[in-house]
C-alpha cells in the first residue's frame, strides 16, 4: 500500500540533525523498544499494524522539490523507519530517493540495522556529503527485542565494509538496554572501522533513570581517556550532576 505526502524533508526533532526524511510508514522489523512504533501508537487517530509499511509514493518526487525549497543542512535518513528494511529490496526507493539527495548540498545521515544497505555502496562511494550509521545494540543478535530485524551481527559487517570502502561510518548506541546494551565493549570492538558514536537511552519503556545515573560516570571518564568520538544524547546528560555533564558532542 502506499501514500502521499505534501513534504519528504521536514525539520527535525533529532537533536543531531537538521531534517528528516522518511520515506516509509511503519517498519517491518517491529522492534520492541522502538521510540516510533510506541510514540505513533499513542497519537494515530486509529489504530494500525506498524508492521504494515506503507510506501511513501511520491517520495523522489518531494525530494527534488524540498532540496530546492530549503537552506541545506544535515538530514537523518530516516528517523522514524529503517530505510533499507525488506520492502527496500523491491521498491528501490531509497536508493532512488538517495540519487537526488547526494546530488545536493545537504549532508545525508543513512541509520539502519539493515545489510541490504551495502546493495548502494556503489553509489554512497562517489560522495562525500554522507555517512553511513547502523543501530548496535549489543555484540550478540537479541531477537526478544529486535525479532524481525537483520541481527547485529549482519550490522557490523555491513559496517567494516562501508569502513573498508572509505565510506564515513558511525554507529549509533541507543537504545542502551540494560544488562543487554554494554557500550564500552561495543565501542572498544568496532572503533577501528567507526568514525563517531552517538549514545541514547532506553525511551518510553519504563527504564528507570538511576541505572543511567549510575552507569554514565565511567563510561564517560573511558571516553574521554580514550579519545573516542561521541555524541551523548540529551536524555543521558540529564541524569548527570550539572558538574559532570559534558558537551553534547565531545
């Protein structure tokens, strides 16, 4: 099924980036901490199957209107649907969509947990206004919370190879699941093939802040000791005394 849209590149509310654009509604690998499935949940005026994607249909058609229309910026591709998940193997879209951002000034932010990504490595290559990022949740696949999404695995070998193309990566930590998310060994695993991390915590599924609180301190302290890129999201700064807190990007 598919819809319409009167904009693709909106403002964002991701403190990182400028715009989004999502080019699918809904998300086939129906993860259950997913922010968007539990947020859209509660503000769709009637119910729907997150599972049930709807393409975006005009989606090229948007980008190629928006890009003119705005001041260029960074976009996040997508924040609210992977773009790479199953239905992309059929429809192309993002790759198409990707034809028109790349040819443009704005500097595009691909975040999946797809290796179906690396299918357009070919045309990421021959640019420079991109970086590719993938969702690492842990150093084991945890199908109880990502149960119809390509395992971490899979993930951080689509990585290394981005890396090994001289395509920018990043890899962005969040959410941080207690007892299952373990930052340090994640980043201690993969910096060699990561240009920058992002750390976010766990959203709308009832973690309560003292574990951040307690846990932030000296993987902060590892951070900076080891010169590793980071961006910490707001979320996480709060739970730290206002002597601790570090910049958002470090």
């Amino acid at each position: 099924m598919a819809i319409r849209r009167k904009t693709l590149i909106r403002r964002s509310g991701v403190e990182w980036t400028d715009y989004n654009a999502n080019i699918y509604h809904g998300c086939a690998h129906n993860c259950k901490y997913c922010y968007a499935r539990l947020m859209t949940k509660r503000f769709e005026p009637e119910p729907f199957d997150w599972r049930d994607v709807k393409t975006v249909e005009n989606a090229v058609e948007l980008a190629r209107r928006d890009i003119r229309a705005l001041r260029p910026g960074r976009i996040m591709f997508c924040s609210m649907t992977d773009p790479y998940q199953p239905i992309e193997a059929e429809t192309r879209l993002a790759r198409k969509v990707l034809e028109v951002l790349l040819d443009s000034p704005f500097h595009v932010l691909i975040l999946t947990k797809s290796p179906l990504v690396t299918r357009d490595y070919d045309l990421i290559h021959d640019y420079r206004n991109v970086e590719i990022g993938f969702t690492i949740t842990s150093l084991d696949d945890i199908p109880f919370w990502e149960p119809y999404a390509p395992g971490n695995m899979k993930r951080i070998g689509a990585l290394r190879k981005a890396h090994s193309m001289g395509i920018e990566t990043f890899v962005s930590i969040e959410p941080w699941i207690p007892e299952i998310t373990h930052p340090q060994s994640i980043i201690e695993k993969l910096k060699d093939s990561v240009d920058s991390f992002i750390i976010g915590s766990m959203q709308y599924c009832d973690v309560p802040g003292s574990f951040y609180v307690r846990s932030l301190p000296a993987l902060i302290s590892w951070l900076k000791e080891n010169k590793i890129d980071y961006y910490l999201k707001k979320e996480l700064r709060s739970c730290l005394p206002p002597e601790e807190k570090p910049m958002a990007k470090n």
